[in-house]
C-alpha cells in the first residue's frame, strides 16, 4: 500500500468556535487513487513534532496542496498561516533527507521554490481563469495545453530556485511548471484536483515524480 501524504491549507473560523483548522479539498482523494495512492492529510505540527510523527507513516510520496500565501511575502494577502509554511519547510528538508519524492502545486510550487532560493513577484490576469501553458521540460510529452489558474503569485526564469528547471511556461513567460535537475522534487500552478473530470495528462505528469 502506497501512502501519498497530503499538506493542508489553515482556515479561520470565527466566532463561537475561534479555530485555526487544517482542512483539504475532499477532490484530492479522487488525484490520490488516480494515482495509485491512499491519501494521509498531514496537520501542520510544530517543528518539534515533525520527526516523531512521520517516522511511523512510512509515507510513499509527499504533495504539497494549494491555499493559504506565503507569510513572508511583502504584500501578502491575508490568509497567510505562519505555522504552515515552519511545517512546509520543515517537511521538504525531511523529505530530502528520506528520499521521499515531493511535489507541488500552486503554494507547494511556490514554497518549494523558496527552500531552493527562488523567489515569487505579484502577478496579474492569473486568478479564476484558464490558460494555455506550454511545455520545455526533458520528462514531458505534452507540446502545449489549457489549464485553471488560481495565484496571485509568480515565478519568472530569474527567479528560479537553484537547480529547478522549467518544465512548462505560460503565454507570459511566468513558470507555470518545474521539475528539480536530479532530485525527484516537481511543481505546477495549476490544480489538478479542480478540474470537473480529472485530466489524464495531469496524472501522468504527476505519476513521472512520485512514483
């Protein structure tokens, strides 16, 4: 048995029950078992607890899911959850170390572009839309298609983490994909789980890292 874990967006609930809950799209339950995996949703624990707590899940594979910005973002919005990106940084230097292969999307991307170096700028015309990107990557055998686009936040070629390749650009420029040059670390902007039928092409790209 495959064991996928999953990273979670934090939300506010406001009063009367004032909670910060770690929370998942129920549809990657759907990408888990295209994929071969039995989904694990991961809290966000403390620095301190990380270790202990993955060490007897024995997890295959690790995605790192969309939501929440990037608390240390000049202009953020306002979603931004502290505790996640520690844990989130925390858990790819893990990862690494345990040769458990990571992949991103949207936020994964982004933060797995910080741990390598890489920074993010402001981007417009990318929310709440569809777009065709196109495909440079060695893996890929897709020339160029259509697909969602939720972020605020980009990724240009000077930008690029150390190591990171691109693997597939939008119309302006702005990575829409990465793959790592030797570690089977990827990334893509777009989500896969927000699709109304799951794209078979997208499980294809994800199976190439994480199986």
């Amino acid at each position: 048995m495959k064991l996928l874990g999953i990273t979670q967006r934090v939300e506010t609930v406001s009063p009367p029950h004032n909670e910060r809950r770690d929370c998942l799209d129920q549809r990657w339950w759907d990408v888990a078992q295209a994929l071969g995996f039995v989904p694990v949703p991961l809290p966000n624990v403390p620095d301190a607890r990380l270790e202990s707590f993955l060490e007897p899940i024995n997890l295959s594979a690790i995605l790192f899911s969309g939501g929440n910005s990037l608390g240390f973002l000049d202009g953020a919005e306002s979603d931004v959850a502290f505790e996640r990106d520690h844990f989130e940084l925390n858990l790819i230097k893990w990862s690494l170390y345990s040769n458990v292969p990571i992949f991103g999307v949207c936020r994964g991307m982004q933060i797995i572009n910080h741990y390598y170096g890489g920074s993010l700028k402001s981007v417009n015309d990318h929310v709440a839309t569809r777009h065709t990107v196109t495909f440079c990557g060695r893996l890929s055998k897709e020339s160029s298609r259509e697909v969602n686009s939720f972020h605020n936040w980009s990724i240009a070629n000077a930008d690029l983490g150390e190591h990171l390749e691109p693997l597939a650009l939008a119309d302006d420029d702005t990575i829409e994909a990465f793959q790592h040059s030797s570690s089977r670390v990827a990334g893509i902007m777009w989500h896969p789980e927000r699709e109304p039928k799951l794209n078979l092409q997208d499980i294809h790209l994800m199976k190439n890292f994480l199986l």
